[in-house]
C-alpha cells in the first residue's frame, strides 16, 4: 500500500487542495514561474486531476495579496518538501515580545550547513547595526514587524534536523491576531508555545493554549524562552514550569515537554547549554523530534469524504468508462472487493478498482488521495461519504464548541453556509448557550459574540447531515461556518454533541430534571412577585426580557389559594423552566423549598415605585440568570 515514488506527504496534502479548487470551480492561477517550478506546478495539477485537464494558468504580473499569496506559499513550500513522506507541521504562539520570531530564525540557522551560515552572517539584508544576525528576519517577519517588534502575518519555514523534516509556522501573538493563529494550527500537529523567563505566564500564553487544544493539537512544547536574561536560574525555570503544569491540568488529553531556552544566544536549542548543567532534558530540537503525532491504538474504520467525481477512461489499466469517486481516506484502509456503504443514500456496493492519482493500485490506506470505482453505479456526489460499516450518526441538530473569526456579531437565529468533511449545508445558529472566556475558561452568559470569541452554540441543519463528535472523528467532527453573501469564513467549530432520530431507542427510563436542564442549556429557577395588581406588569416586562437573552420561561399565576398550586409550580421546574411565581408571603416561603439552594431564587417582591426604575431591577435579574446557564 506504498505511496507512489517521491510521493511525500506535502505533496497528498496538495493534491487535495488542488481537487478542492477544482471541485469549487476555481481555476488554479499563479504568478510567473521559472521553468523547475512551472513544470513542478503543472505536474501535480495534472496528476491530482488526471484524467481531466486542469485549469492551471500562469501571469506575468499580480499583486501576490490574500488567499491567491497563501496558495502560492504553500505550494512553493511543497516543492521545498518534495518527496519528503514524514512532515512534522508544528506552530509557534504564546505572548506580544516572548521570543517567537527570533526562536524560528534561531532554529533555521542552526540546522543550516556551515556555509550557508557564513552566507548569512556576510548578508546585509540579515544583520543588525551592529552587525550581529538578526534571526527574526530569517523567519519570514518583514522590515516593519521587526522594527515593531511583533508579527502579525503568519509566515512559514522549512528545515530538515538528523533526517527529520519539519514545516513551522511562526503566528501572532495579539489577540486581534487570533484568527490567523487558529488557521495555523488547524493544520498544525505540534504546538510550541513561548513562555518568557523574564515575564512567566501570561494571558497570550493561556489563550493560545486554549485554542491550540481546540484546534486538535495534543502535542506541546512550552519553550521558557529569555533564560539569559534572569541569568540562567534554575529556581525561576522550576516556578515557570510548576505554573505550566498545573495550566495544563485541564488538558489531560495533551502531552507536553517543557525546554528552557535562550534564542537570542542559542543556548539549548541544538546544543546543551553550559549555563544551565541544571536541566537534564534534551536540546528544543532533540525535544521537536520526540514530539512526533501520536497515532491512534488501532487503524480504525475506513471513512473517506467525497471530493469530485470523474471518468476512469484515459487512466492507466482502466478498460471500460466508469465514474471514479476521489476523496482522501481519512481513517482505516480499502481493498478491491471490499462493500462500502454510502451516506446519506445508505446504498452499498463493492470496490472494483483504485487509483493512487493516475496509478491503478490493489489497495489503499489512510492519507492516501484514491480514486474508487464500483461495482455498480450509484448517485454519489461531493460531500457524500465512503465507509465499510453503517455507523455515521445522521443528525440536523449539533452542539458545537465555536471560535469566532468573522469581524461580523454573531447572534442568535443568524444563518450561514455549514461545511462539514467535504459537505456544505445551510445552517442556522439557534442558540448561544454560553460564552467560554479564552484565558480563564470561565462560562458566561452572551447575547451575541464578537471576533476571536470562544462559545458553545446550537446549530441547526434543514436536512440530515453525517456527522460526529470531534472527540471520536476529527475530520467529521469539525464544522466550518462561512458568510453566506461574502463566503468568507466566519468560525471554526468543534462538534461536541448530536442529535439523532435513533436517540429515543438508547434510554428508556424515566427523564430527569437534570437532562431537561442540560437539553435547555439552563438550570431551573425562581422569581418571586407579590400578587398586587401591578407585578402581573412587572412579570411580563422580566419574562419579556429573559427570553430576548434566550432563556426558557413560563408564569405560574393563580387568582385564588389552591393546593395544586406548588405541585405546578414544582413541574415547570422539573421541566428546567425560569418560573415567574406570584404568590402571597405563605405559599413564597413553601416555594423557596422547591429548589436546592437560594442561588436559584430571586426576590421580586420589593418592587420598585416607578417604571423608570425598572430597568435597575432588570439588570440584577440578568447577572442572576447568566449564574443559570449550563
């Protein structure tokens, strides 16, 4: 099940970009290239798209600006990788002036030959007044970053150290930058977060933390960098490194290394550092090739997404014209004569031949871009997807962990264009259960988000849709949400939670409040009124308010005494409702013993002598129930 020859993993990741320009109706456009570089370009254009002619075109002048200048990065970078089959994708992120950009051109001047150094150190455009290197430039920050200090476009660099090779992305480290980090590491497998010796932990530092961890990353590496300037203290390396591990207590999924550094100086980057006999762990680049992904126990079912379909007639061994399905398999393998099973058709068929792009192979296995034929034709389209057993989760309602990138609010009921695996459907954000602050973690009530906001939403689909939680599927369990007049993209998501048909066959005992609570994102609680005349005017104005927030109501009123009143009362609670009680002073005190604890219960019976003051009230009404949200 081999790669074709010089078929490295760069070059798969390539081939998939291309099919998804030309899947999207994208012609692939560059800026002119040289004769090695065109005939590159052209060569796996045709080969991602073989048998069909890619509209591939090459311009003699653009502005290199935007998606078109990220395109053509990558794909130089991938004819830098050539061949290379194991690429280690690693981002640099963590505090405003901890030592980023510098650790990166510190790192590619290390691992460069020694006279590529010398190059460097004769090379005006790389040197300082003083004429000492000036590594951050080697990282890609231009003239303006490094006069300022920050970066804030994310640049990539390539390096190879004792036959590994690595691809690292140096990211900003404002939080106005946030969203070029998480595009980073969305395709990142090791995160290395800076930490200065002279600053210690700060909020950079847990924020890009956070949503490296949303991102799907599970290796880090804390790099205390600046260790020169607090003379190379053990006890200060030892303070930080305490504070990092219990920081990562709540990331008990991760592995982490933790490297005193100085990049400036390269102390401990290739080499020990004499300074720090103390430390007996290995050099950042001994510690970069321990940190290899992860891979999972055991191979697991094959699952692949459809990207395009296409005609076998000009392909190699191909006898008789048949439709080709061609997508990556992102988990298990595939054999001829293997049965797939289709979603959302649910339609089977067998595997009559497979192609690694133009060549016609027995088998194929995870990452490999394959082109399928079956045994019989079957509506099959893009965003349909290829599996050896009925076990996708078919939903159109999802909980999902969002980052927010857009510069637009998000709101509640607002719509958008979803994109899950290779599947674009309308969507619809009906609810925003709570807001997760990205430094602390802590949960908060939000009316709407704005840019780099971290939130569980609910969202909607108008159909059913193949999908799973993140935790067991990361490419199904990643959901995209784009503007649907400008396309761009406005959140990354991860799905934590789906809703089924089938979902009433797994439990068939009784409901309990507490479910009824968390399927409403709220826990139950009490207001009190009096039963003057005017609070029936105050509990429409509270009640009003609290479902613009998005909260769940109901007013539990009654004219005269009765008995059955607190057994009503008891099971709009049990249904997870917000009650708004008017009772007299007797039937309060019996209420408040409906619920477990008084931070569930909020006093409304001293109202206040004028409308205007209502708002006042209001206000503490609102602090009382964001306190509910779950």
């Amino acid at each position: 099940m081999a790669q074709p020859k010089c078929f490295g993993a760069m070059e798969r990741e390539a081939v998939y970009r291309i099919r998804e320009m030309s899947a999207g109706g994208r012609e692939i456009s560059f800026a002119a290239k040289e004769g090695g570089e065109r005939e590159f370009l052209l060569g796996l254009a045709e080969a991602a798209l073989y048998p069909e002619k890619p509209l591939v075109s090459f311009e003699t002048e653009r502005e290199e600006e935007g998606r078109k200048k990220e395109e053509e990065d990558f794909f130089r970078l991938v004819q830098k990788l050539k061949g290379k089959q194991n690429v280690q994708r690693l981002i640099t992120c963590g505090g405003v002036d901890d030592g980023k950009s510098t650790l990166i051109g510190r790192i590619l001047y290390d691992t460069k030959s020694r006279e590529e150094q010398e190059r460097i150190q004769r090379d005006p455009a790389c040197l300082r007044k003083d004429k000492s290197v000036d590594y951050a430039l080697l990282a890609g920050m231009t003239q303006e970053e490094a006069s300022q200090g920050i970066t804030v476009q994310v640049s990539y660099s390539a390096f190879a150290w004792e036959g590994s090779s690595f691809l690292m992305a140096d990211v900003p480290g404002h939080e106005e930058y946030t969203h070029n980090m998480a595009f980073a590491a969305a395709y990142a497998d090791t995160a290395v977060i800076m930490a200065a010796a002279n600053k210690g932990i700060v909020p950079q530092t847990r924020r890009h933390t956070r949503i490296c961890h949303f991102m799907g990353i599970r290796n880090m590496i804390f790099a205390v960098n600046k260790m020169d300037m607090v003379q190379f203290k053990e006890e200060v390396f030892l303070q930080l490194s305490g504070e990092i591990r219990q920081m990562m207590e709540e990331y008990c999924d991760c592995t982490f290394w933790i490297v005193p550094v100085a990049a400036k100086s390269g102390a401990n980057i290739a080499e020990a550092a004499k300074e720090m006999e103390w430390y007996q762990g290995g050099t950042l680049l001994f510690t970069l090739k321990q940190a290899v992904r992860r891979q999972e126990e055991k191979e697991g079912d094959f699952c692949m997404p459809v990207q395009r379909i296409c005609k076998s007639s000009q392909m190699k061994g191909a006898v008789v014209k048949k439709r080709v399905i061609q997508g990556e398999i992102i988990s298990g393998s595939i054999s001829e004569g293997d049965e797939v099973f289709v979603y959302p058709t649910e339609r089977r068929a067998r595997v009559e031949g497979i192609y690694i792009l133009n060549e016609k192979v027995n088998a194929a296995q995870k990452g490999s871009p394959v082109g399928i034929e079956m045994d019989r034709e079957l509506d099959v389209a893009r965003g349909y997807i290829l599996t050896k057993a009925d076990r996708l989760v078919l939903t159109d309602h999802i909980e999902a962990d969002v980052l927010w990138t857009s510069d637009n609010r998000l709101t509640q009921g607002r719509r958008y264009q979803a994109q899950i695996g290779t599947a674009s459907y309308p969507a619809a954000v009906t609810k925003i259960c709570y807001q997760k602050d990205v430094n602390t973690g802590e949960h908060s009530y939000a009316e709407y988000l704005t840019k780099n906001a971290l939130a569980r939403c609910e969202i909607c689909f108008p159909r059913q849709a193949p999908a799973a939680c993140e935790r067991e599927n990361r490419i199904l369990g990643t959901i995209l949400l784009f503007e649907r007049e400008s396309h761009s993209l406005a959140a990354y998501g991860n799905i934590v939670h789906t809703v089924s048909e089938e979902t009433w066959k797994e439990n068939r005992k009784d409901v309990t409040a507490k479910e009824r609570e968390e399927a409403l994102g709220q826990k139950a609680g009490l207001l009190l009124f009096t039963k003057e005349r005017r609070a029936k005017e105050y509990m429409n104005y509270a009640e009003r308010y609290l479902l613009r927030m998005g909260f769940h109501t109901m007013q539990a009123v009654f004219e005269k005494t009765e008995e059955k009143s607190l057994s009503y009362v008891q099971r709009l609670l049990d249904a997870g409702l917000i009650v708004l009680f008017s009772s007299d002073e007797a039937e309060r005190k019996e209420a408040e013993r409906l619920l477990d604890g008084p931070e569930r219960i909020f006093d409304c019976t001293s109202l206040p002598r004028q409308e205007e003051d209502l708002g006042v009230v209001l206000k503490q009404v609102k602090r009382w129930a964001s306190e509910l949200i779950s």
